[in-house]
C-alpha cells in the first residue's frame, strides 16, 4: 500500500514537472528570424496568390530580384537573391542604423552643430549661418546647405536652392550634401569606417550571408571634400535589416538597434514635396492609415526598396540591376504591390 502510494506521489510530482515544461514552451515565442538560410513558407492558397502578384508584377517591371518575406520565412521571391546590387540611396538608411547604435552609446548628440563639429567644404565654404545646421538637421534633410555634392542626380542639381535661401531646421530638400556629410561625421567624429562598423555591429548579429566590408565604397566628386558611401547588398541580406527594423530592432533575443531609435527614425520629422509622404531620419515614413503603425521604407535611384510593415512582419525588398533595366522601377509601383500583398494578408 505504502509502495503503490510513494508511486502514485512520484507520478503526480512527474506529471506536475511535464505541465510545467509544456507552458513553459508555450510561452516562448515562435522564431521571428530565420537561422542561417532563408526557409520557404508552406505552399498554401495565400502564398499562392501573393506569388502570383509577384510573377506578374516581376514579368512586367523586370526586377534584378524580389523577396517578399513573413518572419522567419520566404512567402515568395522572384530573380537572383544572392547577387550583389548596388543600392543607391539605401545607403543612407543603413547609415541612420549606425547613428542608432553611436547616438545611444554617447558616442555623439543629435544637437552637435557642424561649427562644433568642425565640418565645412570646398570653396565656396559654408557660412556661419549653415555652420549652424544640427546632426538632427542632416538626419532629416533639413541642413539648409545648398552645396554641390558627390553622386548626386540631375534632377537634385536642378532643384536645389540657393545658398542661404533657407535657414538650418525649417525647409526640407533630398539634399544628397546633408547625406555625404553624415557619412564623413560618421568617420571623422565617431571615429570608425562606415562599412567596418556596418559589418561588425549589424550585418555580423544579424546574420547576413553575403556582406562584407568589401562591399562598400567612397565616391568623391571634384565640388566637394564630402564622398558618397554606396553599399553593394544582395536582396536576402537586405531583407534580414528589413526584418530587423520590423522586429524593432532585436534579432533572437539580442537588441541590435535600440528600439526607441527604430521607432523615432522612421516616424516623420518633416513634411515633403513629394506626395504625403513623410521623411524621418533618412527612412521614408508608411503611414498607419492603411499600413498600421510603425511601417517605413528605404528606396534607392532605379528601384532599389527596402520596406517593412511590423505590424504584419512583412518585409518586401527588390533590387533592380540598371544596366539590365536601365528604365529601372519606380518606387511607387513598388509600393502598390507592397498595397496588395498588404490586402491579401488581411483576407
């Protein structure tokens, strides 16, 4: 009797022991982040149907790649997701990333003026007005600089305003000199190679399969002591920091990028000329009407995108070759599939 009771106590302790392990396992979240390689969502009626929104729109626009990705999985892709594109102006929000990690570090204050700074330019120099213009400024296009600068395009050279027109922190301009400059404070004043520190402090955590330092690169232009940085990414590696600034900044339990810069520099610090669209720290703002909160996206000249919707963890990204493409693709017809794939998900 003693015997079969000390059994029924042992098995009661047991099964006690397996409750408690069973909800423990059920309060862990499911992996929001894919391991070392990509996986493919399971074939169903709804990944079907987004597959068949990104064929047809990837026969007619012709993208390098395309990658439409759920958490940890690939809902459909299209092209070569592991050639190396270069992605114009997406440089500038994997720059805003690292300013994330600096600012939070201490390692430098949104409220530095250039003049305390000690930045200025080639001949004609900037005047003590411009001298003014706060790294929150170049964050949000708003230096009020009109100086020429490296890699700019036709359309901001004919656009841009006179120097002193606009005084630093009220007038907002695509100002490819506010982005070139960052890259140099970013060197000079951090004090670290903007692709080493993107290697070691995000592309590394993440997991990212296929940057490395290598891939980056200065470009100066004789008008300015100020290069560009462009970055070389394959559409898989985009979208893992696509997914990182869905998931807030965090990749497997560690905070890569402090959340509360993910959230402040994709919100809206400034209005723009181009639509309703809003601009925050070098990201381009989705608004929550119809996107849901927290949605942003980085694009780049020729159809380069990288966006990111959190409240679904979707994540779209396309990288467009222009010397394959040299009509490349226009970042709003991105956008309406990215309104589809969106639509179909809340069916």
């Amino acid at each position: 009797m003693m015997r079969a009771q000390g059994m029924n106590e042992r098995g009661g302790t047991m099964r006690l022991i397996l409750g408690l392990l069973l909800s423990f396992v059920a309060a862990v979240p499911s992996r929001a982040e894919p391991s070392t390689h990509w996986a493919k969502a399971g074939e169903t009626a709804l990944t079907q149907t987004i597959s068949r929104l990104v064929k047809d729109y990837a026969v007619s626009e012709k993208p390098t790649a395309i990658l439409v990705v759920q958490g940890d999985k690939i809902v459909t892709s299209w092209g070569d997701l592991d050639r190396k594109i270069n992605m114009a102006s997406v440089r500038k929000s994997l720059l805003s990333a690292l300013y994330g990690i600096a600012v939070t570090d201490q390692r430098i204050s949104l409220t530095r003026s250039l003049a305390e700074m000690g930045i200025d330019d080639k001949e004609p120099s900037l005047s003590a007005a411009e001298k003014q213009a706060t790294l929150r400024d170049l964050l949000t296009a708003r230096s009020g600089v009109y100086h020429a600068a490296a890699y700019e395009t036709r359309e901001i050279k004919k656009k841009r305003s006179a120097r002193d027109s606009h005084a630093p922190g009220t007038y907002w301009f695509y100002n490819n000199w506010d982005f070139n400059v960052l890259g140099t404070i970013y060197r000079k004043v951090i004090g670290e190679d903007i692709f080493a520190g993107f290697e070691r402090r995000i592309a590394r955590p993440i997991g990212m399969e296929d940057f490395s330092k290598r891939d980056g690169r200065y470009v100066l232009a004789p008008e300015s002591d100020h290069p560009a940085y462009p970055f070389m990414l394959t559409a898989r590696d985009a979208a893992r920091f696509g997914l990182l600034f869905a998931n807030g900044g965090r990749w497997n339990g560690k905070q890569v990028i402090p959340a509360d810069w993910v959230a402040e520099s994709t919100r809206a610090h400034a209005h723009t000329n181009r639509g309703n669209r809003g601009y925050g720290y070098m990201w381009w703002e989705l608004s929550a009407d119809p996107w849901g909160r927290g949605g942003a996206y980085a694009a780049g000249f020729g159809g380069q995108i990288i966006a990111f919707l959190p409240a679904k963890k979707l994540v779209l990204v396309q990288t467009v070759d222009l010397q394959a493409n040299p009509k490349g693709v226009r970042t709003s017809t991105t956008i309406e599939l990215m309104k589809k794939i969106a639509a179909a998900l809340a069916e």
